[in-house]
C-alpha cells in the first residue's frame, strides 16, 4: 500500500505565483490545495487538515503575518512555510515569533522550496546514520 500524500495548502494571492507553486508541489508525495487569501485559507482549514501550509506575507485583507497564529490555532500540527518578496531582519524575526517554521524570500528558487519542503514534512528521511 502506497503512504498517504502529505497535504499541502498554498496561499498566495498572485494567481500566476499560485498555479506555479501547485504546478511544482503536486505530485507523488504531495497533494495540494490553494487559497487567494487568508479568509479562504481558514475557510478550507477548517474543514480539512494540512501537514503544510505555505503562505505569503502581502495579500488582501489580512496579511500572512495576521494569519499565523490563528493557522497555528486551528491547525498545531502543521508546519508553516512564509515566503515573501519584502524580506527584511525585522520581518524574518516576527515571522518565526508568530509561529512559522521556515520563510524563503522572493524570487523562489523551487529547487531550495523542495529541499525545505522535503526537510520539513519528512524529518525521518534527513537523518544521517539512525
């Protein structure tokens, strides 16, 4: 019997950013939904479960920074990937204080989101010699 895909949701509120990180994830290991914004995004989290969440920092309404803790509230056990095009020390700091667990600043390099990716959702599989 094949493992259960790990459950992705991607929230990105730039269409074109959004169909590529879809396009990119979705496949053998991973199923992916989307959301436009974080009022989509805590429409699907509540009635399905996650293993990662990736978000943006700018969006309508309320930003990926705004969001954190409620994702964090409604789903502990996900993991949280924040990407950003509007990088800084300061935003780098709060977003880990609110909850995320990674964050990548725009352009993405798919190639580093897939090892981040891998490292995140299979933590077994990165572990040298056990």
């Amino acid at each position: 019997m094949a493992p259960r895909k790990k459950r992705i949701l991607v929230i990105e509120d730039d269409a074109e950013m959004r169909s590529l990180l879809k396009d990119f994830i979705d496949g053998e290991e991973f199923e992916v939904n989307t959301a436009y914004d974080g009022s989509e995004a805590f429409r699907k989290l509540a009635k399905e479960n996650f293993d990662l969440i990736i978000t943006d920092i700018r969006m309508p309404g309320l930003s990926g920074l705004d969001i954190l803790p409620g994702l964090k509230k409604l789903q502990p056990q996900s993991l949280i990937i924040v990407i950003t095009a509007f990088g800084s020390e300061e935003v780098y700091r709060r977003v880990l204080g609110r909850g995320a667990d990674a964050y990548l600043e725009k352009p993405i390099h798919l190639e580093e989101l897939r090892i981040l990716m891998q490292k995140l959702v299979f933590p077994e599989a990165n572990k040298v010699g056990e």
